[in-house]
C-alpha cells in the first residue's frame, strides 16, 4: 500500500468524485414500479400478489373500521359537549350516526377474503358506495342547515373522503382510487362554486372571488397528488417485499430440496443412524472452523480422526459372488460389462430395497448386505434368504437374455457384526465381525444357484418354506466351517409384485451417466413447488385487526406472532436496537419521487399564499423565489440520474463529465445516509412553514377586528384583505400534516413528533395569536365554536394520517423482519 508524500496532494474520494464516471442505475431500477410489475408477471406471480394485496387492504381496512368508529365518536361527544342548542344539531346527529352505521355495514362484506378475492368487483363497489355515502351526506346536512336555519357551513369531511380513498378502502386499482378520488373533489369543488354563485356570504370566501376557487382547487389537487403518491409509492414498497418474500422461499425450498437429496443420497450409501452423526460432526467441524482464530492459518493443521461404530447383535448377513465374472472380463468389452454389471446390481439393490436389506458395497463381482442393520427385524434371516434366491433368479433370467455363461454363489450367516465408518481423507462404510467372516466363507464354499446357509440361520427359518440339502465337502473342510453346520437352499419368491411397484431394472436398460454439475444444478419442479410457494406468500403478514368473523378468520403463525411482538406498539419501532438501526439505514431508492411530491406540494402552497395575500410583498417574493428554487434544486438533483438514464437509452456504459458523476455522488450520499434524508426532510418542512408564515405576517389583525365590527354595526361588507381565510389557512396546515407523514424512508418516530409539534403550533394560533379570526369564521356544526370546527379538521388530519403510516410501517418492518 502506498501512502501520499505530502498533505496537499487531494483525497482519493474527491478526485474519484470529479473523474468521468459510468451511470450505475441498476438499485434504481429494481425499485421502479414499472419494473416491479413486469416482474411478478415474468415470475407468474400476478396472482398471488393480487390475493396479498386484497389481504393488506382488508387489513388496512380494519384500521379505517376503528378510525371511522373513533371519528364518529369524537363528533358526536363534541357536539354535545359544546353545542347548547340540541334541536338545532338533533337533525346532525341522527344522520350521523345512520351514515356510521351504514358506511360500516356496507364495508363489512370486505372482510370475507376469499368471497372478495374471487369477486373483486365487491370491494370497489362497497368502497364507492361508502365514500358516496360520507360525501353526499356532508353536503346534505350543510344544505339542510343553509336552507332550513340560513347557516353559511363548512365542509366537514372533504379532506377525509380523500384520505379514505387512497389510503383505507379496498380499491385494488391505483386509477380506480384516483377516479373515484377525482369525481369526489369534482362534487366538492362544484357544491362550493354553487353555493358561491347563490350565496356570496355562504363560505365567507366571496371577497376572493375565483381567486378562492382556484385555492380550492389547489387543495384538492394537492390531497390527490399526495394520495396517488401514497398509492404508488405503497404497491411499490409492498411488490418489492413480496419478491424479495418470493426469493426467499426460493432458496428456502432450494436449500430444502438440497438437503433432502443429501440426506437421501447419505442413507443410501450409509444406514440413517450412522448417517446422522456424521452429517452432525461434519457441520461441528465446519463451524469450529469457522469460528477458530487460526481460520486462515498458513500450513499444516492437526487433524481430528473420526470413527463411528455400532454393534448389532442380531443380524443376517449375505455375500454374493457372481461364478465365471473372471471369463467374462476376457470375453466381454468393458463397455458390455459396465451394461451387465449395472443390470445385475440394479437388480440386486431393487430386491434388496424390497426385502428391506442394507446393500453395504460390491466390489467387482463381490456384493455384501445386512438386513436387520437399519431397524432391528425379526425376520431378517428370513429377508436375506429370499434375497439369496431372488439374485439366483434375477441372475439366471440375465445369463439366458444374455446368453453369458454365469451364476450366483451366495452365503448367508446370522449373528452379530460391528457397523461404522472409518478413515480421515476419505470416509469409508463396512462390517467387521467373525459372523461376518464365516458368511464370507459360506459363500466361497457355497455351490452355484443354490444359498449356503449356516445352521444357526436356517434355525431362524420355516423349513417349509424351502428345499434342503446338504452343506458341500468343501465347507466341512474349511477351518472357518469345519465346526458349524451348513445346508443349501432353494425355493421359490414372489417377485413380479415389487419389480412391477418400483420398476425393475430389465435388461437392456439404459445405462445414462449425467455429469456431476446437471445434478448439482438440479432444483425442485414447478408442480411440486406451486403449492408451497402458494401456502407460503399467503401466509406472509399483513398486520392489521382481526375483526373477521369465524367462518372467514385465518390462523397467525407462531412467527408471525413472535414477530408482532418484537415491534412497538405505538411507534411500531422495533425492540430490539441493532435491527431498528439496520432497519432505518436502508438505502432510499424512491427519494426521487418523494421528491417530485414535495415540489407539487411547494408548488401548490406558493400559490395559495400568493392568492390569499392578495397584494404585493417583497419578503413575499423573496421568500416563494428562495423556496421555490430550493425545491427545484432537489427536485433535479433527484432525477438527474434518471433523466441521464432516458436519455442514453438505457446504456450503462456511457461516460458521463466530472460535474454529472458530482451530482449523481452527492444523490447517492443522500440515498444512502438516513441523516442527510432527515436534513433534507426538515428543510423542506422548513420552506412550507416559511411560505405558510408569509400569510400570518401580513395580516393585520386589529384592522381586521375593526372591520368586522363596523360591517355589523353599519351593516356592510367587510374588507376582508387585511387577513388570510382561516379555512385556507387550515387546509395548508393538513395539507403539510399529510406531507410530513407521506415521506418515504424517514423515521416513523420522528414523523410522530414533527407532525405533533405542528399540531400543537396550530393549536396555538387558533386559540391565542389569531383567535378572533378563526372564531368568526365559517363552522360546520351549527352553534358549534369556529375554532373547534378548525381544531376538529387537522386532529383529525393527524389521527388519519398516524394510523395509515403506522399500518404502513408495520407491515413493512414485518416483511424487513
């Protein structure tokens, strides 16, 4: 490693920083929408994501369940609390409380998930029907109350219906919400445009004219784009999670498959409780390993020998051999008898597999099996036995397919042997024994076509069952045999039922070799896969309340329970530290389009502040030209890296100049570290205020007060430009209420506290700075305080916005779990 000279010469990073560079836009690019759909389609998994999807808005939707209940509530105890005349409210209340009970009515039918997954048509109809339901009967109980009492009201749930589309409902199609969210602020914008046509005095916004239509507009414009931002930026997040839950269950499965085939691949070469302690010391010394200091220690290492034996006291043993294999290695092409050999040991190892006989190795012409090694079995002298004679068989029905001029020779002893693996380098299966030695001797000495078996194995035996005869002279004069007595057998075994069942290798099968890299590289099968993949991404979580009934409920898995746990209750932040931090650390790959939202709602804020002034300002000016290009300075410092994207065609090879690799390092920098995230964050919440401010600045509170009081008693209409309009001034507030939760990668808890600190400002500006004007302001209640009416619409704002950020957040943090 070399070092610099001297302390002038400039840092590795900064003269990286200003080099040529190529464009890396591949994160990116994995987290546009676009690119997220094409993706489940390619994987075919549309499907599955639709039926996720229907899961989250029911979950979301029992959230809206208890928010509507909690709203509802809230309404009906302030109204009664600080409205003395009932009779004038009782028409209010009544509605109220039919409109809570039908709006839930109708969307309970949302929480059968499988009738709704199969009919989607359902879910937007019920949805329509609701958001319908709270519109017309806001417009309607204002109406009644202008036409019956001459009551100039405001809007209640405008704002709210907004929210409920895009965030609550059940509305599967992000253009279906934003059609159905457009026609609502239609409804509202032209009831208000009526109501200024009949009645100039109906909203106390006449004085402005068009002026205040267009600020309306604005509003709802501003709640549509954050609201299809929420919608976009939600499916995206949600499709992200659930291909990287897709992945997972992926290699899950794979790594299952392959151990499976380890395991299978182990037991057929060892017995299963031989097989486990090795697979047990093999990871023992893999993780020893691992976690040893001297992991990347240079030299010789000591090795540790490993030996597993087992003794099996009562078991039957068989060696066979086949007569004339020497002729056949001199007659026969190595070729032909690799063919023969396969023949017959697939032969073997199917008979011994149905005979339930542990094949323990062949060597050349030799082939050796225990039975009663794996499990103990009583029968076990009866399962080598008729092994014996189904070789006998098999080999007799290739010599005459064949035409080769071979035989069996087997021997058969029962007793008790010593089983394991031995070796250091290479791990190597056997039996020892002297029961397994005069086995090997009885079948040396054996006779062709016939099974010599001991005496004590033919004790264990139905001599009924067989033909006997006499053991050969050749084992009486063995010195292993010369004191045990021998016999031959033969008979006959019913073997069509097991070749037919597993598949008997016949001859001329074909012998196919596969190299060693197709079978590593083998996975599962997609038939065999589709019904796990199914049962797993339906059982991904979904959070949420369980307000199902019995009939449609779905059971929680222990983890996903466990998991529950783990996260917080009210900040949904999870407990354990060291996650949360990983958790918030994530890189942010859609701040471009928090971006593009944040400079709408710029946009839409200088507007409003310009119309509500409604005179020339220069600290007006400086500080919307100072906001606005503070906002469009991020805006395409944010999608510089994409436009440069489009514009090369999707090229990632194309060299780009020292200020372009500037701008795409100081993006990234802030992708990827959450506290410049957060800076940027509050700098933008920052510039709103600085606008917001602009409008309390200029209002000359006592002219206002003095105005008012002369157009009571002189029975003219007031100026009504010395000061903002407090409804104006109260949507800006949700609208930056809504943008404070909205923003993506941010930190749940600190969105709590800056959207709590806003709302307490507020508060205090209605109650205190600006009291007067807010309470002489429109209503929405009749005889109800103006300046609860104001209070009412951001707590509610707040209440909203809190409980869709945390459902949010806790899925995702479930999913990131």
């Amino acid at each position: 490693m070399s070092f610099p000279r001297n302390n002038t010469r400039k840092s590795p990073l900064k003269r990286k920083r200003l080099r040529p560079c190529h464009l890396d836009y591949a994160n990116e690019r994995l987290w546009e929408h676009s690119y997220l759909r094409e993706k489940c389609k390619e994987l075919n998994l549309e499907e599955e994501y639709r039926y996720y999807q229907v899961r989250l808005m029911v979950s979301n939707l029992t959230i809206f369940y208890v928010l509507f209940i909690i709203l509802a509530i809230s309404f009906l105890t302030i109204e009664l609390l600080y409205v003395q005349h009932y009779n004038a409210i009782i028409v209010n209340l009544v509605i109220r409380v039919v409109n809570t009970i039908l709006v839930l009515t109708v969307l309970s039918i949302n929480f059968c998930e499988k009738f709704v997954s199969r009919h989607q048509w359902v879910m937007i109809a019920s949805s329509v029907v609701s958001v319908y339901l709270v519109v017309l009967t806001d417009i309607a109980m204002i109406s009644y109350h202008y036409y019956k009492n001459d009551w100039p009201l405001n809007t209640s749930f405008d704002v709210f219906a907004l929210c409920m589309i895009y965030m609550f409902l059940p509305i599967p199609s992000i253009k279906g919400a934003a059609l159905l969210a457009s026609s609502v602020s239609l409804i509202y914008v032209a009831f208000f445009m009526h109501s200024l046509t009949f009645n100039a005095v109906y909203t106390e916004r006449d004085s402005f004219g068009y002026d205040v239509i267009s600020t309306d507009i604005l509003h709802n414009l501003g709640f549509n784009m954050m609201g299809i931002f929420f919608r976009i930026m939600n499916d995206t997040m949600v499709r992200a999670s659930f291909l990287d839950r897709h992945q997972f269950i992926m290699e899950e499965t794979w790594l299952r498959h392959a151990l499976l085939q380890e395991s299978i691949l182990l037991d057929s070469i060892l017995p299963p409780q031989i097989a486990k302690p090795v697979q047990e010391k093999i990871k023992s010394k893999i993780t020893q390993s691992e976690n040893s200091n001297d992991r990347f220690q240079v030299g010789p290492r000591t090795t540790e020998s490993f030996m597993a034996i087992q003794i099996h006291p009562d078991v039957s043993i068989l060696y066979a051999d086949v007569v004339n294999y020497t002729h056949l290695t001199t007659t026969l092409t190595v070729g032909d008898l690799v063919k023969v050999l396969h023949d017959l040991y697939g032969r073997f190892d199917i008979a011994a597999s149905n005979f339930k006989v542990q094949r323990i190795k062949f060597l050349g012409d030799c082939y050796y099996c225990v039975a009663g090694l794996t499990t103990p079995d009583p029968d076990h002298a009866k399962c080598c036995v008729s092994l014996g004679i189904s070789m006998i068989s098999n080999i007799q029905e290739v010599r005459a397919e064949r035409g080769l001029d071979i035989d069996m020779r087997i021997g058969v002893h029962s007793g008790s042997l010593l089983a394991g693996i031995i070796g250091e380098a290479k791990l190597q299966f056997d039996i020892w024994g002297t029961d397994v030695e005069i086995a090997n001797h009885l079948e040396s000495t054996g006779k062709p076509g016939y099974v010599h078996v001991s005496g004590r194995t033919l004790s264990m035996l139905n001599p009924a069952d067989y033909t006997i005869l006499s053991g050969p002279q050749r084992a009486r004069s063995d010195p292993v045999l010369q004191y045990i007595h021998t016999y031959l057998l033969t008979g006959q075994v019913a073997r069509e039922s097991f070749i037919t069942s597993i598949g008997g290798v016949r001859s001329g099968s074909i012998l196919e070799v596969k190299s060693i890299d197709r079978i590593r590289s083998s996975r599962p099968s997609q038939s065999s896969k589709t019904d796990e993949f199914r049962e797993e991404f339906r059982n991904m979580p979904v959070g949420g309340i369980n307000l199902n009934s019995p009939c449609c409920r779905r059971t929680r898995l222990d983890t996903h329970k466990k998991t529950q746990r783990e996260i917080g209750i009210f900040c949904a932040a999870f407990k354990d530290s060291s996650l949360e931090w990983n958790y918030l650390h994530q890189p942010d790959f859609i701040f471009k389009s928090s971006m593009l939202l944040a400079w709408g709602i710029g946009c839409c804020l200088i507007y409003i502040q310009i119309v509500t002034n409604n005179f020339s300002c220069t600290a007006c000016i400086v500080v919307d030209l100072v906001t606005f290009f503070f906002l469009t300075s991020l805006l395409c410092l944010a999608w510089y890296k994409n436009v440069c994207w489009w514009k090369s065609g999707r090229y990632e090879f194309k060299i780009y100049g020292k200020y372009s690799c500037m701008a795409f390092h100081i993006f990234e920098k802030i992708q990827h570290s959450v506290s410049l995230r957060i800076t940027v964050y509050l700098g933008i919440l920052i510039s709103y205020y600085a606008v917001i401010s602009l409008i309390m600045i200029n209002c000359d509170r006592d002219m206002y007060e003095l105005s008012y009081i002369e157009s009571k008693l002189y029975h003219y209409e007031m100026d009504r430009d010395t000061c903002f309009h407090p409804w104006v001034f109260t949507n800006m507030i949700s609208l930056i209420l809504g943008i404070s939760y909205t923003f993506a990668r941010i930190p749940f808890g600190l969105k709590i506290v800056i959207s709590c600190c806003e709302t307490l400002a507020y508060l205090l500006i209605v109650f205190f700075q600006f009291a007067f004007i807010f309470q002489h302001s429109a209503t929405t209640t009749p005889y109800m305080k103006a300046e609860l009416a104001h209070c009412l619409r951001v707590c509610m704002m707040l209440l909203t916005m809190y409980a869709k950020e945390r459902q949010s957040e806790f899925n995702t943090k479930m999913n990131y779990n």
